[in-house]
C-alpha cells in the first residue's frame, strides 16, 4: 500500500517539476518544436517514467538531470538568438521545394521530402493542384509555406465565360486532381479514377512533346490542362 502511495505522490510531484520546467523553457507549439526541443521533451519524459517506475531511487537523481537539460535548453535558446550560425545548426534552414512554380528534386532528396509529404501538405493548405504554386517553403519545424500563383483578373464577362468552361470541364472531367506520374512511374490507380488509360497518357505526352515519361517528375491533369515538371538533370 505504501508503494502504491509513494509512486502517486511522486508522479504528481514529478508533473508538477515538468509543468515548472516547460513553462520556464518557453512557449512553443507542438508542429513547431527545433529538433533540440524535441530531444530535451522526449529525454525529461524518459527520465520521469523512470523515476515513477523505481519508487526506491532517489527522486534527486532524477530532478538534477532534468533541471540541467533545461539549463543546456535556455542557454543554447539565448545563444541562437544572438548567433545565426548557431540558429542554423540547431534550428535548421527553410528548404525551397517548389521555386517559380519548378519542383526541385535535390532539396527534396536532401530532406528525404517524397512526392507524397508534398501533396498531403498542399491539401491540408487547400492547395488542389501543384500548377498553383509558386514557391512552397518547407520550414524547419516541418510545416509545409504555400505561396500560391497570381490569377490574371479580366473583365466581368470574361469571368462568366471561364467559370461556365471551368464548369463543364469539371463535370466532364471530375474535379479530383491526381498526380498521374510520380518519379517517372505512371499512376495506374488515379488514371482510373478520371477515367484515363495508360495509351491515352502517353498519346497526349507525346503531342506536348514528351516521349519519355521516365523523365517526368510529375504529371498531374486538371480541367484538360497538364502540370509536368521534368527531372533534375
């Protein structure tokens, strides 16, 4: 009975020392921790299941490292602020994944990005299709920056017009955009899913001068116009 009283005791006791110490290391959200604040969290969380665990070990051993981890936290926070060198190092640098509207495939392989990282935060921004943007900076808390392309604003009318083809484009074509190809691979899946096959593809690749689909990066397809980015050379 006394462990099990002993072990409560110290897990509320513990809450309250990591409450203390986070709220001392500052105020940031969760998406957009630095890789050193990650590592400070995940150690002190490891370090107090320990503690809670082995009621017998002094609390003390555990209260100094986790004091220490975040004296090292405050003081590397404090220099990265006056240093951006440091900053660099411990924060990282944005990476440009999409620039004027071209994907750039080494960027994206230097941060081990996928085609698939890329479409998911591009909806979760409301971004349909790749076409739209121009530039895409990928932060380094990991968050996805979406500027999207200017649209050419014409008169009233011809507004009218685009919106009635837009319209009947899409429900001839359905409004779901879906990568076609992806790292020079057809998507065999989507194109059933607008209802394309494999010949009609390649027919209209080549008609827009593509022979080899091999060398696309990615193809996607919306309302009768194609987005092709090349492979990096």
């Amino acid at each position: 009975m006394e462990e099990y009283v002993l072990m409560i005791v110290r897990t509320i006791f513990l809450y309250i020392v990591i409450l203390f110490i986070f709220r001392v290391m500052g105020k940031r959200e969760i998406g957009e921790l630095s890789v050193l604040d990650l590592v400070v969290f995940i150690m002190i969380a490891e370090m107090a299941v320990m503690a809670i665990e082995n009621p017998k070990d002094p609390l003390i051993h555990t209260i100094i490292p986790m004091f220490l981890l975040m004296g090292i936290q405050i003081i590397l926070a404090y220099v990265s602020l006056k240093s951006q060198r440091i900053r660099d190092v411990i924060d990282g640098k944005p990476s440009v994944i999409i620039n004027n509207g071209k994907i750039d495939e080494k960027v994206m392989r230097k941060q081990r990005y996928n085609f698939d990282d890329l479409l998911i935060q591009l909806r979760d921004k409301n971004v349909k299709n790749v076409a739209d943007v121009e530039f895409a900076i990928l932060e380094p808390s990991g968050k996805l920056s979406v500027f999207e392309k200017k649209k050419n604003e014409g008169s009233s009318a011809d507004q009218d017009k685009d919106k009635d083809k837009d319209k009947d484009k899409k429900q001839e074509e359905g409004s779901l955009n879906l990568p076609l190809i992806m790292d020079g691979k057809i998507q065999e899946e989507h194109l059933k899913k607008v209802n394309k096959t494999n010949l009609w593809l390649r027919q209209q690749l080549r008609s827009l001068g593509y022979k080899d689909f091999k060398n696309i990066s990615f193809c996607s397809y919306d309302n009768g116009v194609f987005f092709i980015d090349l492979k990096d050379e």
